[in-house]
C-alpha cells in the first residue's frame, strides 16, 4: 500500500516554495493513528541529518541543473516508460 501526499500551500504543510509529492510505503496496522506517521517522519529526518550533516556539503543547484534533472524524471515518468515496467512485470 502507498500514501501519496501533495502538500500545496503553507497551510497544507508545504515546507518548500513548489509542489512535490511524497510517496510512503505503508502497511496495516503500522501506527495507531494514521498521522503519527508524519511525527515519525520527522524524528527519522532529524536523526538523519544529525547523523550526515547534510547541508555542510549542499551546494545549490542552478536553474539549468534543475531543468535538466526534471526533465530526467520526466523520462523516468513517462507513460511510456511506466507501461513498459508494467508489461515486464515490475
């Protein structure tokens, strides 16, 4: 099972100035309640970036780079693409 979620706006939840979608595995039965996800999330995010220092190495990216990896996601989304993974069995 997948949750997809899409927060549009601040009042949504949005943390960044775009639109993106998260994707979380889930299960039945994985939290009590169905929100306590997101406080999980964010106890694992802060570990993570405590663990790895992240954004010590993070250089922003240009908007022609961004550009470019959109575009690979693109293809990476591409219906085309998604039918053909479908067909083999993935």
């Amino acid at each position: 099972m997948l949750e997809y979620d899409c927060m549009d706006g601040p009042q949504a939840g949005q943390t960044v100035p775009h639109v993106h979608i998260h994707i979380l595995p889930r299960k039945v039965g994985d939290f009590e309640k169905n929100d306590e996800i997101y406080d999980a999330l964010d106890e694992k995010e802060a570990e993570l970036k405590q663990k790895l220092e992240l954004d010590k190495e993070r250089k922003d990216r240009s908007p022609e780079e961004i550009e470019q990896e959109a575009a690979e996601y693109q293809k990476l989304f591409s219906k085309e693409y998604l039918n053909r993974l479908v067909r083999n069995g993935y």
